[in-house]
C-alpha cells in the first residue's frame, strides 16, 4: 500500500496542476497522510531546478497550513480521532515522548525537528495536545519546515536522478528507518536542548513517559 501511495504522489508530479498537488500533499501530510512530500517535491525540483525555491517555498506554506489541522486534532479531537490517527501511523508508542518534550522545551523541538527524522504530524498533534501557544508553534513550524524543504529541494538541485533512484529502489528500508529514527531522534533533541553538559533530566522523564503523565 505505500509503494502504491508512494507511486500515486510521484504522478502528481507531471500534472498540470503539480503545484496545487505538492501544497496539497504537504498540508496533509503535516496531519494525517502517511507518504512526505519530499519526493514529489523532488521531482518536480528535478524537472525544473530554476524553480526549486519556489517548490520549496510552496512545500513550506502548505505543510505550516496542514499544520494547523494537526494541531487542531490534537487540541480539540484526541481523544475521538487523534488516537486512533497515531495508531493508524504507528506513531502512538511515540507520542507520549513527543508531548514530554515539546511541554518541556517548547519551540526548540519543533525547529530542532527540522533537521531530524520526526514525523511532523506527530509534532503537529502534540502541540495542539499539550496547548501549545499557538503564535509560537506557527513561527516555530515556519523555521522547521523551511530548513526540511529546502534541504531537499537542494539536494535534487545538486546531486538530482541518484537521490531519486535511491529513494525508489529502498522506499521500504527508508520507511522503516525512519519510523525506528523516531525515537532516537527525541533523545537527540532532547540533548541538543538540554543545555551545557550533564545529563538532561527532561531526556531521562521523557524516555518513559506515558500517557497517565498528562
């Protein structure tokens, strides 16, 4: 199913409307659509390098727009949809650290995010969780998405077909990667934010946090 997903994305790519299609695919992307628009965004980037910054920028708007909708889930809907939403990405066993660190560092996670295997939604739905002010999450996702696109869409720009050939030949290895990243990528942050030296009380509390601590 997500090689069919994965492949149904890419065609958008030569679509007249591919544009409409990539801000599309990041908004969902950003709450509940399993398949990142990095690889769309690469190809079209790859089609057409001149426009990369535009693709990128595009990438940005929507997935900060999509954004909301995650955070609205996870503000007003837990309970009735974000649950079963995370279960459906197998991200639930990951939440609970997600909502740990964001309550403990705020903002700093969400552009830390931008240059670690973090799932967005799952960032998206824990902010809205744990009520995150909503002017900081936006001008933290704007940074975060910003670094995530155009570091994308500039390695297309430099490298370009091998990037895709590896993305295609390996689609199921990357997923799985990705997904066991997942939590290693937390306990990165965690360090990154933790200040100077010593251990981080927050990296200790938050590796076995669960969902009876909030």
């Amino acid at each position: 199913m997500l090689r069919s997903l994965y492949n149904w994305t890419l065609a958008k790519a030569t679509h007249p409307l591919a544009e409409v299609w990539l801000a599309l695919f990041s908004a969902m992307e950003a709450s509940f659509f399993p398949v990142p628009p990095h690889p769309l965004l690469g190809v079209m980037c790859l089609a057409e390098p001149k426009k990369a910054v535009r693709f990128s920028a595009i990438a940005t708007a929507g997935s900060v727009l999509g954004g909301l909708l995650g955070y609205a889930i996870g503000y007003f809907l837990f309970a009735s949809v974000g649950k079963q939403l995370l279960e459906m990405l197998h991200l639930a066993e990951s939440f609970p650290q997600a909502a740990c660190y964001l309550r403990a560092h705020g903002w700093e996670i969400i552009i830390v995010k931008g240059v670690l295997p973090i799932p967005f939604k799952l960032i998206t739905i824990s902010a809205g969780f744990i009520k995150m002010s909503l002017v900081t999450f936006l001008f933290a996702s704007i940074i975060s998405r910003s670094i995530s696109f155009m570091i994308v869409g500039g390695l297309f720009q430099l490298f370009g077909a091998p990037i895709k050939r590896v993305i295609d030949k390996y689609l199921g290895l990357v997923t799985i990667g990705f997904v066991v990243f997942v939590v290693g990528g937390f306990v990165l942050a965690g360090m990154l934010t933790g200040g100077s030296g010593g251990t981080d009380p927050d990296a200790v509390r938050c590796a076995t946090a669960t969902l009876a601590n909030f």
